[in-house]
C-alpha cells in the first residue's frame, strides 16, 4: 500500500471506533445501537487490516481474544435474558421502574442506567450485540485475508 494510506489509515480507523462506541452507547436514545456501531468498530478494524495486513496490523486480534470476546457477547445476552425471564416471566423483559417493588436492591444498582430515560437492560444489549458484531464481522474479514496466504504456501509447495 501507499505510505499516504499507511499514514492515514489507522487515525481514520481510530475515528470509525470512536463513532462506533459512541452509536452503541447512545444507541437506546438514538437512532442506532448495538448493531451499527459494532459494525462502525468492525469498519476500522477492516480498514486496518486491509492497509496494512493481519500481520502487522496495529490493531490486531488473536484467535484467543476473538474467542473470548464472541462468548462475552453471547452469555452476556442470555444471561440478560434470563434475568428479565426470572423476574418477569419473559425471555429479554426490560426491568425498569415497574418491577422495582419486587427486585432486590443490589440488582436495582447494576441496571439503573444513570439516564433521563431509565432505559433498563436495554444499553447493556447494545454493548453485547456491538461485541458479537464486531467479532463476527472482523473475524470473516481475518479468515478471507488468511485464505489468500494459505494459496501462495500451497503454490510454494
């Protein structure tokens, strides 16, 4: 790649995943969420990895953090889902003011978002779903960069 791109490839990808963090934590009072801004975060992450490649990407992720972001992700969403089953009798039920007769108060703290809006379990949603979208789609992108490696060792051989 050019050393222009090389020069600004990875302040722009720094700016996409600013702005993706920013979509995912406004998500619940803005259009967007945790979708969008996981695929903001996903777009730098490609960015870098198409200027500069996997191996010297400066940001870089290792099948390990992959793993254990992809299953922060999804135990993170079932388990709060399950909590508004438990406290509620259905499966991802946003537990705000109305059941706070009935909860205890140690979990009134963790899901008291400090916003206007009071929006519950939903912006922890949005951060989990951000987190399985940005794996998801940065680890596609890994694995076809891989693929074309994996052709010159074969044609090596």
């Amino acid at each position: 790649m050019s050393p222009i791109l090389k020069l600004f490839g990875f302040p722009v990808a720094f700016i996409m995943i600013c702005l993706g963090v920013l979509t995912i934590l406004g998500g619940h009072i803005t259009p967007g969420g945790g979708f969008q801004g996981g695929s903001m975060i996903a777009g730098g992450v490609i960015l870098c990895i198409i200027i500069y490649g996997v191996e010297n990407s400066p940001i870089n992720f290792s099948h390990d953090f992959i793993a254990a972001i992809e299953s922060i992700g999804a135990l993170g969403f079932i388990i709060l889902g399950l909590i508004g089953l438990l406290f509620s009798g259905f499966f991802l039920y946003n537990i705000g003011t109305d059941f706070y007769s009935i909860i205890p108060q140690y979990i009134i703290n963790i899901f008291h978002y400090p916003d206007p809006t009071n929006a519950g379990i939903v912006p922890y949603l949005n951060i989990l779903v951000g987190l399985k979208v940005l794996v998801g789609l940065s680890a596609v992108v890994i694995a076809f960069s891989q693929f074309k490696r994996l052709e010159n060792e074969s044609d090596e051989e």
